[in-house]
C-alpha cells in the first residue's frame, strides 16, 4: 500500500485488528495504524514513512521493520512486543501492560516505558538519550546504548544485558540487581535507597560496575580537566566478587556495604559513609592518586586492602554500644562485627589506619 499523503488504518470495532504482512508506505504523509483489537505486523512486512508513524491498539507486535525519517509513536492497552526492527529520529513506546524487545531499536532517542514490565533481550541502540522505565524493569541479555541512559524502575534486573551511556548513566530504583556491565564515559549516578545494589558473579564472568570517565589532566594551553564521578546511594551494597571502577571519583552512601572478595578502585578520592558494617574480607579498596576516606558503623578487613598514596583512613565510628571484652577469644569466620568493631588480620599494616575499637582478630 502506498499513498502520496497521510495513509490511516482505524477499526473502531471491539476486536477488530490489523494484520500487515506487506509493505506500507507514505512518501510525504505520516502513517497511522488505530484499533480496539490487536495490531500485528508480521515479518517481512515494512512499514515506512518520510515524516512519522502512530501506532496505537490493545496488543501490538511487530515481526517485521518499521522505519519514519523523524518519529515513531505507540500506545497499547496491553501489550506491546517488538521482535524486529525499529528505526526513527525519536521512538516512544508506551504500554499499560509489559513492553519487550528482543529485535533491534535504532535512534537519536529512545523512550520506552511499560507500566507493569519492560524486558530487553535485544537491542536499544541511541546517540543521544534512551530512557527505559518501568515498575518492574529486566535486562535479559543484549544491550542498552546511548549518551545518555536513564533506567527507572520498581525492581531492576541486569542478567548479562552491557548498559553503556557516552556521557551519563542515572540508575533509580528501588531494588536493583546487577550481573552484567553498567558503564559510563562520564558520571555514573545509582540511588536504589529502599533496596539493594547487588552486584554478583555469572557463570564464569564478572560481574562489573564500571564508570570510564577521563582522568585529570594537565597540560599546558588546555587548563585542567576534570574527571567524572561514579556516585552510589543504596539501602545494601552488595559486591561481593564484583568489580567497580571509577576513572574519578567515587561516592558511596548506604547502610552496609560488602566487599567481600571484591575489588573498587577510584582515580581520585573514595569516600565511604556507611552507618552499618563494612565488609572488605580479602576484598580490595584504593584510590589510585589520591585517598581513602569515610567512616563506618563497623569494619571487616580480615585479609583485605585499603590503600592510597596520599592517606587512607576509615573511621569507625559505632553507637557506643560495644565494649571490647576483657579477654577477647578468636571468631568464627562467618563472625558478624557489633557496632563499633574493627577486625582484621594481626599482621595487617593497615591497623594505623583506623580508629575505634579493635577487635580479637587485630
């Protein structure tokens, strides 16, 4: 079907659908598709137009490509499924129900919003801003690309997905879990206030949180540029065999933080404040130019590093709650740390580094 202007497909009918399994086309007019029923566009149908295309119905899926020089529109009921290719200046996808994608979506911006789900098993491929929201958001493989990449949600779920943003990454949710790789060029800014931060191993990878912004740099005739921040606000961070990379600097405010086995490393200053326990067994914590400073509720550092060249200091604060006892005894391993504890390695050079009482191991 082609038409010189405007080409519009309406059923008004409860349960009356569209099916397009061909080629739709408007050389100067902007394309729309409205129904009560279901819209499916089937592979290989192409649907294209020189301005934009409208979408709108109970349930839409498209198998085949759907490609407007400035912007491509959708509004669903129920469900929106997207298994081939979309292409456009501007898509926004809007959904009551779930919104997936296991095809690919290419752009200058990308707004997807699902109301109760948003899966993203393909790709999502933008210049400039995409920006994936939902109550429960899931990334299941693929990738999310951008300048800048915003992930809103109830529940965020990263398996495997590579999220990478050129210049910003906003993360806000109120559980969020992480066994891919998040990455920035410039900031990297994660709140997950009523939940978690959890960052684990899958299968033989790591799991990596990664902020690649530029370093400071000095030169002659340049000025001096600064580096970027990775900046971290959680209820629980968990990075347990994880890794968390900040070409700058790098910010973490939260109730527990654990390390364990973990490895962070910050170009610049690493400010810790954490009002519970601290956990950094045979974990790693640097500042590759400069220092590490914060405080905590309670410290574990059995087997674990602290290090920067200029200072590296961890205060341990507590409630005043704890005593050291008289004739303090070896802990288990799995030893959970009283407010106001410090226990590390007897041998540790880093026992300088921290004020507090200490406990039976140190």
């Amino acid at each position: 079907m082609y038409g010189n202007g405007a080409v519009r497909l309406i059923g008004t009918k409860g349960g009356v659908g569209v099916r397009d399994n061909g080629t739709l086309t408007s050389l100067t007019g902007n394309p729309s598709v409205s129904t009560n029923g279901d819209v499916t566009i089937g592979a290989p149908a192409r649907m294209n137009a020189a301005t934009d295309i409208g979408i709108n119905g109970a349930n839409v899926t498209n198998a085949g490509s759907i490609a407007a020089t400035q912007s491509i529109d959708a509004n669903t009921m129920q469900e929106f499924d997207n298994q081939g290719t979309l292409n456009a200046q501007r898509i926004g996808l809007t959904t009551r129900g779930a919104l997936s994608n296991s095809g690919n979506m290419v752009a200058s911006s990308v707004n997807l919003n699902g109301d109760q789900s948003l899966t993203n098993s393909g790709s999502v491929d933008t210049t400039n801003e995409a920006v994936l929201a939902s109550n429960r958001l899931t990334l299941s493989g693929g990738s999310v690309k951008g300048g800048t990449v915003t992930l809103q949600g109830g529940t965020i779920a990263n398996q495997g997905a590579t999220v990478n943003a050129g210049r910003l990454l906003t993360i806000d949710a109120t559980r969020m879990t992480n066994s891919g790789t998040l990455a920035s060029g410039g900031d990297a800014r994660v709140n997950a206030f009523i939940g978690h931060l959890r960052q684990r191993e899958r299968h033989a990878e790591r799991a990596e949180f990664t902020e690649r912004g530029r370093r400071d740099v000095e030169q002659p005739g340049l000025g001096h540029q600064r580096g970027q921040m990775l900046d971290i606000g959680a209820q629980n961070v968990l990075n347990g065999n994880g890794r968390m990379i900040s070409a700058g600097a790098l910010n973490v405010r939260s109730n527990s933080f654990d390390n364990t086995n973990g490895k962070i490393d910050a170009q610049r200053d690493a400010t810790f404040n954490v009002s519970g326990k601290l956990m950094n067994d045979n974990g790693s914590i640097a500042s590759k130019t400069t220092m590490v400073t914060g405080t905590a509720g309670s410290l574990s550092n059995v087997g674990g590093k602290i290090d920067a060249p200029l200072s590296a200091e961890i205060r341990v604060a507590g409630n005043g709650d704890y005593v050291p006892p008289v004739d303090p005894q070896p802990q288990p391993a799995g030893f959970e740390p009283p407010s106001g504890y410090v226990r590390m390695a007897a041998d540790s050079p880093d026992v300088r580094k921290y004020s507090g009482f200490y406990g039976p191991d140190g």
